[in-house]
C-alpha cells in the first residue's frame, strides 16, 4: 500500500527542542536578523489569538474602522523593517468562508507586502494531499538546517514553538513550502478581489468570549 507520509509528517515526529514563547521570540528574532536566505513561512489555521496587537483588539471589539485604520499605521514602520531584515516569503492557506480573523489578517498581510514582505494566498483544496492525517502545521523555515513548528493552544494563543535542527529536514521542508507557494497568489490582487467587497467580520460571542485583556 502506498506511503501517505508527508515532510509535515516527518516535521511533527522530529527530534526538537520546545520553547516557550518569550523564548522562541527572542531567539527567532536573533536567527532571523543572521538568516542567510529567504525565511519561509507556512500560516495553516484559521483562527489565531493575538491580544498584544490593537488592530486585533479593534476587530474584536466590533470597531471595524479603528481596525482598518490602525492596520494602515503599521505600513511605515513594516516598511522600515523589511528594508533592513531578509527577505519572507508567506504562504497563506485560506479557506472559505473566510473566519472573521482571516478577514482581519489577510488586510493586515495585504498591508506587509506594500511594505516589503512576500505573502501569498493558496486555497485550502490545494494542500489536501498533505493532510491526510493532520491540518498543516504552522512552519518557519529559517536556514538550511533551521525551522521552528510554531505553537498554539486551543484558542489559537500562541505559547512556543518546536526548534528543529535536521538539513535533511529543513531543505525538503522549504522545497515543498516553495512549491506551494510559487501555486499561490499575490496577497493583494486576492485581497481586492474577495476581501474588500465583505461587510466588516461579524465576531461571535464564542471568540469574544476568549478575548482576554
């Protein structure tokens, strides 16, 4: 019988070192900062929990304006940063109908390739073939022998992530990354297309319910 084994597979089962998240981020920043090629990052799920951004809190809080505006404030500095930090390239699985975070992200992503980063949006029917046992895990693709398996509780909080140090896995990883992403399209053509014709994300009570200050 066929293998339905996956390089995602393989990511799961690997040896690593787990890191909480105050760990992970500083150490991601300072690998970042030395990377010594294009980072690669795969976004799978469709609901995150992101407290300490104020365009989020915005959107949660129902003042789809304020969202948008504070979403367009970052551009400036985003455009500073990218301009002295390696290239990222971001695949975006997406599924409709968009959750109200996606509506949320997806302006936000639209708003990081005005100013230098390299997102791309994929449908989700196109990643079923690697998910026949599990959803894709949330990757970043570092160097030749780097990545992290990023980590989520059931909120979608974000508390670590699994640092990975195999080249016989990073390299084949970012290969298959990089397929998917050259299937992908431009975050913003996507955007005008599906996202800006939506009426502001109706947020339920469930995800306010999680909404903690």
């Amino acid at each position: 019988m066929e293998s339905t084994r996956t390089v995602f597979d393989d990511v799961r089962q690997a040896e690593a070192r787990v890191l909480p998240a105050d760990a992970y981020q500083a150490e991601f920043a300072e690998e970042f900062d030395q990377a010594p090629g294009v980072v690669w990052k795969l976004e799978r799920a469709q609901e995150f929990h992101e407290p300490d951004v104020p365009s989020w809190r915005a959107m949660m809080a129902g003042d789809w304006e304020r969202s948008l505006a504070l979403i367009a404030e970052m551009r400036e500095p985003l455009t500073g940063y990218y301009r002295t930090h390696p290239e990222t390239r971001r695949l975006r699985v997406v599924e409709t109908p968009l959750t109200p975070y996606l509506q949320w992200e997806l302006h936000v992503l639209a708003v990081r390739a005005a100013a230098g980063e390299r997102p791309r949006v994929l449908p989700a029917g196109a990643v079923r073939e690697f998910e026949r046992t599990a959803p894709l895990p949330e990757i970043v693709v570092v160097g030749p022998s780097l990545l992290y398996e990023v980590l989520y509780d059931e909120i979608g909080e974000h508390v670590g992530a699994r640092r990975i140090t195999d080249p016989g896995l990073a390299g084949p990883c970012r290969a298959v990354i990089g397929t998917l992403y050259e299937r992908g399209e431009d975050v913003r053509s996507y955007v005008e297309r599906e996202v800006l014709p939506l009426p502001p994300p109706a947020v339920s009570s469930r995800p306010r319910g999680t909404f903690r200050p």
